[in-house]
C-alpha cells in the first residue's frame, strides 16, 4: 500500500482535514511529518497542507521552504514522485523553487473562503488523472494571498507547457473576471512543474471530500492521487 | 487624605472606601505594586463588583451541565465520552481605540479561554455592532474589525461559523465586539484552573512579558470621552502564530499526567492568573518576578504583574516532572520557564530577586472584592417610548418597494462581505454553511453535530428591557431549533452603559430577568459569560444589549436543516401566529425613521411549542427548509430562503388572507415563529403534527417560478424578479463598503 506523507510546519492548520480525507475516507496509510524531520525515505507522496506555516510571517512560505525537511520534499520532487501543495502549501512550493510564478495579495485586499467553480486544463497531474478536461468541480478557497502572477516568459512556457492544471471559472466552466477570486493571472488556480509530478493549487480538495460538506468534488482530486502511485 | 494620594486612587480607578477595604485586609498600607494589584482585581472587569447581585438569578443548572459559571468557561456533556466547552467575551473598549487589535485579541483571548480547559477549538462566532455605515468612521471600525476577527481566527485554524451584525446610532463611538468560541474536550479531562500541591512549579509558557496593556481592565471599566485615542497605549498586539503554538503544545501537555492546572492571562495578566490560580486551590503563590521573560530591561514588579501582553499561560506541574513540560514546549520553539512555586500559606507573594515586593491575601483579590447593590431607577425616556399609534404610521403603497429596501439595509442585507472573510470551513466539519440560522459543525468519530447560534437585542432591550432580554433568549433557541438542533447550553454578554447611572442598573437587572424567565421556560441552562459596562461615550449610554450564544445538540447529523428553499414545488408553511406588533422593529425603523413602541410580546409556552414542533418535523426528516422569522418579519424571512449559500436561487408563490393592515401583517416581527417548507407528500404528516404540539400552522405557499410574488386577499402585491431582489440583498454592504 502507498503511503502518504504530510508535512506539517508551525502553524499549519489544514494537516488534520488531509490526513482524514486519505485515511478515514480513502483508507490509505497516511502520516503526519513534523517539519524539523529530514527524511522522507519509505513514501511515495508528499503533502504540503494549508495554513499559516510560520505564522506566514513574512511572506506566506518565506520561512517554512527553510525547515529541515524541505530538503527531503526537493529531493521527492527530483525523483519524480508526487509532490502536492494546497493552499499554503503551494505558497511554500513557490518559494522553494518546485514551482514558478508568484502569489499576490488578492486583488480584493482581503482573505476570502468561498465554494468557486474549477475548470480542468489537464489529466496527466497526478491530482486530475481521473478526471476529464473541462470538467466542472466545486471546490472551496481560504486565503488571502492566492493572486498568481508570473512573469510573461513563465506563464507563456505554462500555458504552453500544459502545466496550467485548474482555472477558476463560472460553474458552465466559462472563463470570467467574476468569477476569479483572487484576479490570477489567466484564471489560474493550480499548476503542475513541468514533469508534471509537483502540483500546486489554492483550492481546498480537503474541505469537500464528502456531499455533508457541501461538495465531494474534493474527492475526484484525492482519488486521482491515490491512483497515481498505486 | 491628601491631594496626591487621592489622585493616585482616581488613576487606579479606585475609591476611597475601597481603599480603606484594602488597607483592612493587609493590616496595613498597601505599597504601589500592591495598590496595582487590587485596582485590577477589583476593577469592574475583573470583579463584577456591579452585576454579581444580579447574575445569580440566572439559572446555571440542567442535566448536562459539567462546569457552570466560575471557570474560564462553561462545560456540557454532549455523551460520547466529549464535553463542549464554550464562552464569550466582549473586547468593546480596545475595538473602538484599535479596531483591528482590539478585535484580534479579542478572539486571542477567548481561545486561550477555551483551551485552558483542555479542549481542542473548534468553532468561532462574533456578534458585532456598529453605528451606520454611512458615517465614514464606523465603515473603518468594521473593516478594521473584521480583519482583525479574520486575521485571528484564520491564522489559528480554526473556522468562524456564525454571528450577528447590527447597526445602530447609539454605537456610533462605542461599537460592540464580542466574540465567541467552542472547544471539544474529553469529558474525563476538563482542566480546571485550581493551583494544588506544595512544592509543584508554576511555570510560564508564550510570549515575552512587555510593557503593553497595563491596565486594560481597567480601561475597560470607565467611559470613554475625547481622550480614548490617547488610550492606545492600553490595546495589547495579537500574536495569532504565537497562540496556534502555544494551544497546540498546552493540549499536548494536557495529554500526560504532568498538569496540575492551567490559567490563561488574560485581562490584570500574571497578577490575575497567579491569585485565581491560588484562591481557587485554596493554596497560595510565591513568584519571582526576575524569572518572567520580559521583552524590554527595566521593567518594575508593577508593571510585570499588571501588563496585558498576549499570547501566555500560567502552569502548574507536578514536582519533578519540569524537563517533560520543557521537552513538549521545545518541541514548538516555545521556552517553559519556572517561576516559582504554590504554597500553603493562602498568600501571593511577589519577590523581585530576594526582596518581597507584593504580599497579599489571594482571597482577597479574588474571592473578597467589593460587592455593589447599586441604586437603581426606571429610565424616564420609557414614558416616551413604550406608546406606539399605529394610525401615525403611513401604510405604504407599494410594499415591493418597501420589501425591497429592507433587504438592502445594512441590518438586514446579506453578510457575505463579512463572513466571506472568515475561514469558515477549516477543520472540515462545517455542515451548514454560514447564512442559515445557526453555524452547525459535526463531530467526525461520531453521528453528532453541533449547533451554535449569537443573539443580541439592542433595540427591544432599550424599548424593554425584561422583553429585550427574553426574546434575545427565545430567538437563539429557535434559531438552534430552525436546524434541527436542541439547546443545552448558552452563554451570555451583556453588554451596557456605566453601572453608577441607576437608568442603566435598572436595564441590567430587568434584562437579566427577562433571560432568566426565559431560560427557565426553555430549559436553557446558563454556564458562563461576561459583563460589559461603561459602554458609554461622552456621557451617552448604548442601548443596553444582552448578546446570547446557545449551543445545541442534533444527536444524528443527517437531521440537520438549512434556511433556504431546495427546489420548486414545495409547500410553504408558518407555524406560530402573526400579530400587528411592529413596536421595535426594522421595518418602523429603516421606513418610518421611528425606534418607538413596545417589542412584541412573548408566550414562552407557545414559543417552546413551535421550537419541538420544528425538531420533531427536522427529526422526521420531513423539512426541506426551515427558517426563524426575525428582524423583518415574515417577508423578509421568506426573500432569505429564496437564496442559498452557493448562489442557488428557487421562486416562491405566497397567498395570504389579509383582514387588517399589509405592512403589520408582512413586517411584524411577532416571535415563536418558523418558517417552512416542505414537499407536498409531507404536508398532511406536518399538519396532524403541528396539532399535536397545540401549534398553529398555515399554508403560505408554494416554491418555484423565477419571481417573489406575493398575493394579498387574491390580489398581487409583490412581484419581484429573482435576480434583482438578490442583488439588492447581496450587494447592499459590499457597495457601501467601497473606498
């Protein structure tokens, strides 16, 4: 059975939400990692959770791409094993280098937690695979920095790339500044590097993994994780 | 007495008679550090010298009640072995001074409340009032406030699920912040706070001990005039990382046998946590204050003991097992430093290196205060108020226009530009999203869920007190109702102007029978709150306003209730009755410009009715939607439930017989009643049910189509477009909050 780890920095907040989704929900073998840890030897995957690690003092991932265990996360990554970051977590992901671009402040100024519609780019992610391209899911936000900008040379190798993995978009799954949270560039709300295998995304599949919590669309994303190192 | 020693009592709050009361207790003068030490614990924050009379009518007892008033906060036994522990607490007085502070802390304090008791946090709520949003400083306040709620709650994870927000002029200067929150515990490991066990270390854990908020409680504890902004100095900065660390490693700890109790400091800091600490263990303290880590050199014992710095807990441990508390606290960058021991001598001695430099009695602080049975005196303005002549109120002629600018004011507008700033799903156990009637969160590991719900009533307490205080109660409770949910337990802030105004004691003690007839008739047990007086500016008292969070318990999560209509081709229903009381009410206020009348009376027989009636409907699982009717009445709770949480938006047909005036009759906001709907195959079922609960119902309606159409005696009276009614509704406060 594949095991998952989860890395858990001071002050992350959303490892409790990750852990019972894989395990209570899924079954899988799931672990909490404390970041002063330097080993990830014997998983298969590595979870980076939502939160504020380090109090997102800073700047949200400034510090925690510091903590000891990064290094081994860097080298999951270079092995070409799955590397997921929610949230918080792609923030820490950005600052470590695993992916380009950079979070800004929503263009509202403020935190915002909303359900908002997703649009699949693509199904080679290990977060999508079991999904179909143009799919619709309904997946929840919290954050207050999840504006992604990259510059023109990155995003045109991301688009070309086909890294772009969810756009936010109306629940028809048109693409419309109404419905962008945040004001990402060209909609984005998740992106894979470019082997494919490190995936950030600010949506929150740990908050809608099944119907009681409003949508199970969460579930899709999980499930396509499991399936990838199965 | 001379000059300079009676100024050294007016700057600590202090009166002469309570100066010769200190001066009794130690057998002599008190030396400054000392005089600091009473002036906090015996500040009206701290000491409930004013309301303690009073608060003792309220009922605190019921069969699931753990730990009632007394603690840091409330405890129910909610079966599977856990126990809900909850409490609110206002932070008015630094809100206004430090909007974004004032709040953040706030919320600061009200956890570390909650997980001194050993239980995890698991649920936010605030209740929040403002003056008009028109006026450019009350739009500061609640963006300031809000970001600071925000910036709190989000940080530490854990998800702000309800509240309340109202405006009204008399907060113009003096907002309401209150905030609330619930932890779950194992029901065999509730941490008290009872220092026990010569010889066991008291040890400090959090942050470094500095120079800010020295004498907030007693800032807390007069009124504000035009020098409040020189007060700043008093508003202590929220650390939320710093709190997320320290509950985290405070729950582990509370997991080995290495605690002997644990005390938060809060308002009066170090000086109140060591004499509680003490007193209720019956034991005394010894501290050395030179072993306090403090953020700046040259502090004095004065200002360590009284400083209000956030982010810190005080800890007994058991002898000899020091290095295990370290190890844990370690493990989070955090340092658990020991400063010094219980005793048996009952005394809490403050030692700077080898000198004593406070010695007093810690029943004296704590347990032996000044008492007050303050004068009080019926309000004259009620001669004024409490007649309402329905034939000055001009009916008006269009009441889609009416129905329309009620759901646009800012009091009865959607909160979505609020709550959307909270993280109100962290934790993934929200199950009803924020907008219904009440947040309700499950508990994973078993079938229960929570319901929670805050319910203030400024306008009708100020119109009638006892009535003010009972339908803050009643509507709390229906609200838990309205999801299904039955209450067990509710904690109260009451929030009022200066106690040594007889006009406002009497409020006090008139609301607090109302709650209390309320609570008793509801089988509402109170288990803990806060008081919160000299909400006055500039001599001008707020509307007295008692603020109410109830808990409720669904024994099987499925059975949970949203507000709002699922579909087309359900049944509309009322249960309860309609009367012509708009005394109080949004619709006098926000189209007439009046605050007159009588709020409408309450039949807490009739209210306890339609309340089980709505659970056993719930419990059958026969409610598509249920919805407490409200501020607005009857038409605006029908526009609410037309709108669901996710953009859902679903038609509604009402007909209704109309024997008197339209307005009263669609505006009134008469309690105990509920709004319903349910499919058609139910609506014999509800019926015969309703009857067997003595509880009157009548069929509105129907849901579906693309409008609001509201037929009166067969003749079109409102007709409104989905699109348009939710956009006014929706919109209202974001507009208005534009730069």
């Amino acid at each position: 059975m594949p095991r998952f780890a989860i890395v858990v920095f001071p002050g992350s907040n959303c490892e409790g939400d990750v852990l019972y989704a894989l395990r209570e929900v899924l079954g899988q073998e799931a672990v909490l990692v404390w970041h002063k840890e330097t080993s990830l030897a014997g998983y298969d995957a590595a979870l980076l959770p939502g939160g504020f690690a380090h109090g997102d003092y800073l700047r949200p991932g400034a510090i925690a791409r510091f903590s000891p265990i990064m290094g081994s996360v860097i080298s999951m990554a270079e092995e070409g094993k799955p590397v997921i970051g929610i949230c918080n977590g792609f923030q820490v992901l950005m600052e470590a280098g695993l992916l380009p671009g950079a979070m800004l402040r929503n263009k509202t100024l403020r935190y915002v937690c909303r359900y908002v519609n997703l649009r699949v780019e693509t199904t080679t992610s290990p977060l999508t695979r079991e999904c179909r391209k143009g799919d619709v899911l309904r997946i929840p936000i919290g954050h207050a920095d999840g504006n992604f900008y990259a510059d023109p040379a990155d995003l045109e190798e991301l688009e070309r790339g086909g890294q772009v993995m969810l756009r936010y978009s109306t629940p028809a799954g048109e693409l419309a500044d109404e419905a962008n949270p945040n004001g990402s560039l060209n909609h984005i709300a998740g992106i894979t590097n470019k082997e494919g295998n490190v995936v950030g995304l600010m949506p929150h599949l740990d908050r809608s993994y099944q119907p009681e919590l409003g949508s199970d669309h969460g579930l899709r994303l999980f499930g396509s994780l499991v399936a990838s190192v199965s | 007495m001379n000059g300079s020693q009676k100024a050294l009592l007016e700057t600590h709050h202090l009166t002469e008679d309570e100066y010769q009361q200190i001066v009794r207790k130690l057998g002599r003068q008190p030396n400054l550090t000392e005089l600091g030490l009473f002036s906090v614990m015996w500040s009206e924050h701290c000491s409930y010298k004013s309301s303690r009379m009073h608060l003792k009518r309220l009922p605190t007892k019921g069969k699931r009640v753990l730990q009632g008033p007394g603690e840091n906060a409330g405890v129910v036994d909610l079966g599977y072995g856990l126990a809900a522990v909850f409490k609110i607490e206002s932070h008015n007085h630094p809100s206004f001074i430090e909007p974004f502070q004032g709040a953040a802390t706030g919320v600061g304090g009200i956890i570390r409340d909650i997980f001194t008791m050993g239980a995890r946090p698991v649920a936010l709520m605030n209740s929040l009032r403002f003056g008009p949003l028109s006026v450019p400083k009350n739009r500061s306040l609640l963006e300031g406030v809000v970001a600071g709620i925000a910036s709190y709650g989000n940080s530490t994870g854990i998800p702000t699920v309800g509240g309340e927000v109202a405006f009204e002029e008399c907060y113009n200067l003096n907002p309401l912040v209150n905030a609330f929150c619930l932890g779950i515990a194992p029901k065999e490991r509730i941490f008290l706070a009872r220092a026990r066990g010569e010889g066991n270390p008291v040890i400090y854990v959090g942050a470094r001990t500095g120079k800010d908020g020295i004498h907030g409680a007693t800032m807390a504890s007069t009124e504000f005039d035009e020098a409040a902004e020189e007060k700043r100095p008093t508003v202590q900065v929220g650390d939320p990382f710093m709190e997320k660390l320290l509950f985290e490693a405070c729950l582990e700890l509370m997991a080995t046998d290495a605690l002997v109790a644990i005390q938060d400091m809060g308002a009066a800091g170090l000086t109140c946590s060591t004499s509680e600490l003490a007193a209720r263990g019956g034991t005394g303290i010894a501290i050395d204050i030179a072993k306090v880590p403090q953020r700046e050199k040259g502090m004095t014992p004065y200002e360590i003991m009284l400083s209000e710095s956030q982010e810190r807990m005080l800890l007994v441990a058991k002898a000899g097992r020091e290095s295990e508390v370290e190890a844990i606290f370690d493990k989070w960058d955090l340092h658990a430093v020991t400063i010094g021991t219980v005793t048996g001598d009952g005394m809490l001695r403050v030692r700077d290196r080898g000198t004593e430099v406070a010695t007093v009695p810690c029943r004296a602080l704590v347990e032996d205060g000044p008492l007050y049975e303050r004068p009080l005196a019926r309000p004259s303005y009620l001669e004024k108020t409490a007649t309402l002549d329905l034939g000055s109120v001009t009916e008006p002629r269009d009441l889609g226009d009416v129905l329309v600018r009620l759901m646009s004011s800012h009091g009865l507008a959607s909160k979505h530009w609020i709550f959307e700033q909270y993280d109100h799903m962290v934790q993934s156990n929200t199950i009803v999203l924020p907008g219904s009637d009440a947040g309700v969160i499950r508990l994973k590991g078993t079938p229960l869920a929570l319901a929670m719900s805050l319910d203030g009533s400024g306008r009708y307490s100020y119109l009638d007190p006892y009535l003010g205080g009972a339908l803050a109660v009643a509507e709390s409770c229906r609200n838990l109702a309205a999801v299904g949910a039955t209450p067990i337990g509710a904690t109260n802030c009451l929030n009022f102007g200066s106690p040594e105004k007889p006009e406002v004691m009497w409020q006090f003690a008139r609301v607090i029978d109302g709650m209390a007839d309320a609570c008793r008739a509801l089988e509402l047990p109170i288990t803990g709150g806060n008081v919160s007086f000299y909400n006055d500016t500039e001599g001008e008292s707020i509307f007295p306003t008692p603020v109410v969070g109830t808990v409720g318990i669904l024994e099987d999560k499925t059975q949970r209730v949203s507000h709002h209509f699922k579909g087309a081709g359900d049944w509309i229903y009322l249960a309860g009755e309609t009367t012509d009381e708009i005394g109080g009410s949004e619709y006098l206020k926000t189209i007439h410009g009046m605050i007159q009348g009588l709020p409408p009376r309450l039949d807490l027989e009739r209210e306890k009715a339609v309340q089980a009636f709505t659970r056993e409907a719930a419990a059958r699982k026969w409610l598509r939607s249920a919805h407490d009717l409200s501020e607005g009445g009857l038409a605006v709770a029908i526009t609410e439930s037309l709108f669901g949480p996710l953009g859902e938006m679903v038609g509604a047909t009402i007909s209704l017989e109309c024997p008197g005036r339209a307005d009263t009759l669609l505006f009134s906001e008469a309690p105990s009643r509920m709004l319903m709907s349910v499919p058609p195959g139910q609506a014999e079922g509800l019926v015969s049910l309703a009857e067997s609960f003595g509880v009157p119902l009548s069929r509105l309606g129907v849901t579906g189509g693309e409008r609001l159409r509201v037929q009166l005696n067969g003749v079109e009276a409102i007709a409104i477009g989905l699109a348009a009614l939710r956009d006014a509704w929706w919109s209202a406060i974001e507009k208005d909050m534009q730069p």
